[in-house]
C-alpha cells in the first residue's frame, strides 16, 4: 500500500501517497498508542460519515489521547482526500496516533498526537462469501474485559488478538474467525459483528466488551422497521448448533452471510440475503 499515486492527508496537509511516512521511534508503533476508523463512500458520499468522525474522537478520548482536530475538521479532511484522489466509491481510514517526539517511554503525554487520513478502492472484504457463506474458524484469543481495555474504543492494541485469530483462521483455510469473550460468550468475528437467526427472530450478542458497531446498529435497524424482533443478549457457545442463519455485518465486510463456524453450518436463507440486499441499496439512498 506504499508505492503508489495519490494524495493522503496528514496533520492538515495533502502529501505524496508515497511520502505519507512517520519516524521509526513514533510513540505509536511501540506502545500501540493509536485510533482509526474504516468508512466506505458510496456515489461519493461516506455512509455514517459524521458518526464515524465521533467514533475516532471518542476513541481517542478513550485511550487518553484527545484528538487535536474537531468533528467537522476531520468531515472536510475525509471529503477533500476523496475529491482530490478522485474517488467515488471507496474505502476511507482515519488514523491518529502519539508520535514521536520528547518522550520514548511508556508515557506519551508529550509527543504530538497526529492523524492522517487515506482512501482507496476496496472491494468485497470476503470475496464471493456474500452469495455462497463465509467460513469461519473459532479463534482461541478471546475478547477482553471492559476493565482491562478501553473495548468500545476502536484502537489498535485491540487488534491485536484479532490479527493473530484471522491469520490461524486463514492458515486453516477459513476466511475469518469468530471470538468468544473473556467470560466465554459469543462475541464477533476480527473486524464485523455477528448476528443469528432462529424460528424468524434475531439473536446478536450484546456489545459489552466489543465495537458496537456502526453497520450493526444499521443492521438492527433494519430488522426493526420489518417488525423482526431483535434479541441483543449474551450467547452461550452450546447455542450455535441451534441457529439456522448467520451473517456478519462490518464497515468492510458490509452485511456478509456466513455459511459455518467451526463444526456448526448454517444456510445463506432468505433473511440473511434480504439483509444483504437492503444494506447495499441503503448505503447509496
Ligand atoms: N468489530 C470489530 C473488531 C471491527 O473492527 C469492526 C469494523 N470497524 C466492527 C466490529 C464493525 O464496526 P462498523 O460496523 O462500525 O464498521
């Protein structure tokens, strides 16, 4: 992603994609100390837009890094990287971090907080999952306590226990995998939340100690302008043999049908492509 034309937006100013860098001692890099968001623009307008821009304030209010540009600084940063790289539909990522600066211990209270912000085309995050069904493995790192990490910040220490799980996923030959919590509920999946459907209601786990995710509160939405009740509630890993469908719903991964989980399979059935359906005409309504 480093070779290439474009402009990415840093700290105010539009620089050369390839000369979009940060020094090797950036606080960020060593102490996880950083924040972003993954939007989609459709027809060339970011879905969500605003409420994602809160998202990255919030989170860095989270992590103790409060973020040195306003809600509306961070809007028109998002709208002109698009204009001027000439995009229309697109994947936007935000990222703030500490970087480097006077200290280079754990504290960062020194160092610049920065933040940049690129876009790129971006296709379907599973591949052909969206007709025939993702399939996921069961990840063995689980979700974190609330008390051990900020888990409704959308920061990057996060990701790391979701980078390890997708890549023994995927060397197993799944395509992502699906994480039980710290207390061994269902949680999600590495970068989407999960939903479940049984007898025609839906059953999504409680956000408590994970990203309550944009796309999810969409979802859910959704499901209740059709009058399909909603159960969000802590789910026992013994209850996954029991649900008939299943789809993730992410930035990225859009609303993606899942087809199995472990040894648990599950139909690609009608609510779970009417959901898929309607969430692709809703982001370009
Ligand atoms: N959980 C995790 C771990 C994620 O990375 C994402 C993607 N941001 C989500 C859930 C879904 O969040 P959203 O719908 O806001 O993109």
């Amino acid at each position: 992603y480093d070779d290439r034309d474009g402009k990415i937006w840093m700290d105010g100013e539009l620089v050369d994609w390839r000369n979009a860098q940060v020094h090797i001692l950036t606080h960020a890099m060593h102490y996880a100390s950083s924040v972003f968001e993954g939007e989609r623009a459709y027809g060339g307008s970011i879905f969500r837009s605003r409420q994602h821009s809160e998202r990255l304030v919030a989170s860095g209010a989270a992590i103790d890094m409060p973020l040195p540009w306003t809600v509306d600084e961070i809007e028109a940063a998002k709208q002109q990287v698009l204009s001027v790289n000439g995009l229309s539909d697109a994947y936007v990522r935000a990222v703030a971090w500490r970087g480097a600066g006077e200290d280079m211990g754990v504290s960062s209270m020194r160092n610049p907080v920065r933040l940049a912000v690129a876009a790129w085309e971006w296709g379907a995050y599973y591949g052909d999952a969206k007709t025939r069904g993702a399939r996921l493995d069961i990840a063995k790192w689980k979700r974190p306590s609330p008390e051990t990490i900020p888990s409704h910040a959308k920061a990057a220490g996060l990701y790391m226990i979701c980078t390890m799980s997708k890549h023994a996923a995927e060397a197993k030959g799944f395509s992502d995998a699906m994480m039980f919590d710290y207390r061994g509920y269902v949680a999600e999946a590495t970068g989407a939340n999960i939903f479940f459907v049984k007898d025609g209601e839906v059953h999504t786990p409680l956000p408590d100690c994970f990203l309550n995710g944009i796309t999810r509160q969409t979802v859910i939405g959704m499901l209740h302008e059709r009058q399909i009740k909603v159960h969000e509630r802590h789910i026992e890993p013994s209850e996954l043999e029991s649900f008939e469908q299943c789809w993730l719903t992410g930035t990225a991964a859009e609303v993606t049908p899942v087809g199995e989980i472990g040894p648990y399979g599950f139909e690609v059935g009608a609510l779970a492509r009417e959901m898929v359906e309607s969430y692709e005409s809703l982001v370009r309504s």
